[in-house]
C-alpha cells in the first residue's frame, strides 16, 4: 500500500473582522489574526489547519517546513518531535501574565499535528475524532453562549465592521455596544434564538466585580434553566472574590479563574482556597497550560475543570488531559478564542474524541459566524455541534480563495500579534493592562 508524503506545506497568515469585545487585557481590535497551514501530498491530497496569528509563528512554520516536507503520514509523530526539540526555546517564557497565549512552538505544533491528522483521517476514512485518545465517544458535542461586555466603536477611528448581517437579532446586535446587564440580557436572548444554547458564559473582569454579579443575577432570571459561567481572568483578589462567590450561590454553574497570583502565593494556591472555602466548581485556562502546571494544580486541588484547548494542548494532548480528567473524576472543557471554521472542526472533533464528563465547549465562533474558509463550516444547532461518524479528516472542504482574501486583509492592514491595549486606549488614554484591574476600573 502506498503511504502518502507530504509534498507542499503552504503557510497563511489571515485576518477576519472582530467586534470590540472587551476583557481585562484591554478590547479586541478590528481585525482577529490567524495562521492556516495547508500540507499537500504526492497524492493531491490536502490537510488544513488553524492556529493563533503573529508573525513568530508564521516563521516558525515556515522554518519547519525542511522538518514537514518528505515525511510520509506514517512518520508523523517523528516530525512532531522533530518540531518539538528545534523550537522548545521559543516557549521558554512560558504562556505570559495577560489573558491570551504567548507561547509560540506549541502552536506551531498544533498547526502541523491537525493537518497531519486531517490527512492521516481523510486516508483512512474516519473523522479525526476517531485517531484521537481511545476514539470518538460521542457526536453531539455542547458548545456554550460566550457573552461578552462590547465597546461603543465610535469612540474609535478603527475599522470596525458594522452592519455586516441584519438577518436576524444576533446579526444586528453582536457589533453594537453592550455595557449594561439590560442589553446583555438581550445579547443572550439573540444567541439563544439563532443557536439554541444552554450554557452561557460572560466575559468578566470589566466592570467591578459587584457589577457583573448583577450581570450575572440578570441573565440567570432571564434563563432560569440555563447553567451559567462567569470568567474574571483572575482579576478579583480573594477576599473579593469570596464575597461575590457568596452572591452568585444558586446563579452560577461555575465560575472560571476567579482569582490568581496575589501576596506571593500562585494562582494555583489561591484558587485552591477558593475552591476549599466556597465549595464552588472551578475552571480554569490559566494556571494549567501544561503538563508541569496540571500536576501542581491537581496535587493543590486548586482546579475541577481544566479547559484544555487543542490550540496549545494540542488535540492529542487536550484529549489526553480529558482522559486524565476522566481517570481523576474530574470534569473537562475547552477554552477559546477569535478563529475561523478550521479551528471550530478542530474543537468539534476534540471534545468528539474526549472520554467522561465533557462541559459545553468554549468558541468565539458565534463572533466570527458569516465569515468561512472552508465550504461546508459546521453549524451550532440546539446548542451543539455534531461530528458524524461518517466525517473524514477534520471534515471540512478547504475554499482556497476565501483563504486568499483573508492573507490579503492580513497585508493590507499590516497585521500581527494580538494587542489588546491598542484599541482599549481609545477609550481610556495611557490605558495599561493590570492583572488586578478589570479593564474599566482605571
């Protein structure tokens, strides 16, 4: 049987349009930045793949291509290592104080890991859910309502998109300014409408705390069923955070990073105290970004829902933390950020794949909704997303040209890494990010 090689590996980096979505590391510009790789084989074949934009990552695969290029998808794994021992130093630094990722070989590793596996699934005519862990467990993955505070665009002079989509309430709404739990509220109900949620999770570390309790208190009357999450970013001290979890008793299904390093005592130590003197669940994507990271938290007993996401676990290695989850009776979710529909099929076969008790998964794909890279995106639907059995790969069709488009928009804006004090300080002049001041409390 002939073993197809890699014959091209094409890097892209792409923007897409982004809301003014607010967060205690400032607020999302207007464009969001990604890197799509695409690996052909001798064969015609082709395996995508999506990850975190910047142009160190960019270079980085590029350079990884001597790596990537001549290996057959039998040889896969070798290559990760490959990738994995010539750029480790780059994550040296570890993931960085602010709320988004800086690490840069994992990604690059992800990027190379998915579309090797969208090929290695389209060989063999099984979604990539099924190479991953001990196989697909599931079809019908939950994915939450990820709410967010937005900012008034017309403070700016940046580009924003507006009134790109008025079929339907979500369209109209998700560009304008959300600053109060009433029109918050509204925000979820056009969510709920178009997808079906039944899980919703806000942004916090905005506003000061007892605000988005009230945010909270809000959206729990106007969905009595719905489980309900709260995301500070670490941005509460203890003390406060104590009293707000005594607030949201009853509200919340649990709450993410409340609270983080203070006094000299790690994240993973204060979250332990919180979780011992509130009994509250806790998640996080913050103080267990890897191996080294996840056993400390678990010996302190300062996590129960580690949110692992394929973008810098990698998806063997989100999975292999679900199995441990499952192993540990833990509960397992996803985080996420700003991406196209290459990185949706990318969670959707995760979570797939992920054996035990699975949270609705995280995507700002609702964000990014209308705006496709591929020709058969998937859909959320009753508050899911279904991975077929039948699927081969990732189990989306590559459009090639809107992937042009995008790397063009990339150029044209002269775009990189994220950055969100930049547009955060057309609101609040000399703004600078502080890991203990949600972003409007200056």
């Amino acid at each position: 049987m002939n073993i197809p090689k890699i014959t091209q590996m094409d890097v892209y980096p792409v923007a897409g349009y982004d809301s003014m979505l607010l967060n205690l590391s400032g607020a999302h510009g207007p464009f969001f930045t990604r890197n799509i790789v695409v690996l052909t084989t001798d064969e015609g074949q082709i395996g995508v793949s999506e990850v975190p934009g910047g142009q160190k990552i960019t270079d980085t695969l590029e350079k990884a291509k001597d790596i990537v290029v001549g290996a057959h998808l039998g040889s896969y794994k070798a290559v990760l290592q490959q990738v994995r021992q010539h750029f480790s130093y780059l994550d040296a630094g570890g993931r960085g104080n602010q709320t988004f990722d800086l690490r840069i070989m994992i990604h690059a590793l992800t990027a190379i890991e998915t579309a090797f596996l969208d090929l290695i699934g389209k060989h063999f005519h099984v979604p990539v859910a099924a190479l991953l862990g001990d196989g697909q467990q599931r079809e019908h993955v939950g994915v939450l309502g990820y709410l967010f505070w937005v900012g008034d665009t017309s403070k700016t002079d940046l580009p924003y998109l507006q009134n790109d989509d008025n079929s339907d309430e979500w369209g109209r709404l998700r560009r304008k300014p959300v600053m109060d739990a009433d029109a918050l509220v509204k925000l979820a109900q056009a969510a709920y409408q178009k997808y079906g949620f039944k899980t919703f999770k806000l942004k916090g570390g905005v506003f000061d705390g007892e605000t988005e309790v009230a945010a909270m208190k809000a959206l729990h009357e106007a969905f009595p069923q719905a489980k309900l999450d709260l995301d500070p970013n670490g941005g509460w001290y203890l003390k406060d955070a104590l009293h707000y979890a005594d607030e949201l008793q009853g509200v919340l299904h649990y709450i993410e990073d409340p609270c983080g390093a203070e006094d000299g005592f790690s994240g993973r130590e204060i979250l332990a105290e919180f979780q011992k003197l509130t009994h509250m669940p806790v998640a996080t994507n913050m103080v267990d970004t890897d191996w080294r990271q996840m056993s400390h938290a678990l010996a302190l007993n300062a996590i129960s829902i580690p949110l692992a996401d394929p973008h810098f676990w990698t998806m063997e290695g989100a999975v292999r933390v679900a199995q441990l989850c499952d192993e540990f009776d833990l509960n397992w979710g996803i985080h996420s950020n700003n991406h196209f529909d290459i990185s949706l099929a990318m969670i959707a076969n995760t979570a797939a794949a992920a054996p035990g008790k699975v949270f609705d998964v995280d995507t700002h794909w609702i964000w990014q909704d209308g705006q496709y890279l591929t020709n058969n995106p998937y859909q959320i639907k009753n508050g899911e997303l279904t991975v077929p059995a039948t699927n081969e790969g990732l189990g989306v069709d590559l459009n090639l040209e809107a992937v042009q488009k995008a790397h063009q928009l990339y150029v044209d804006n002269h775009l990189g890494a994220r950055d969100d004090a930049a547009a955060m300080q057309y609101l609040i002049p000399d703004w600078h990010f502080d890991p203990k001041k949600p972003a409007l409390v200056r």
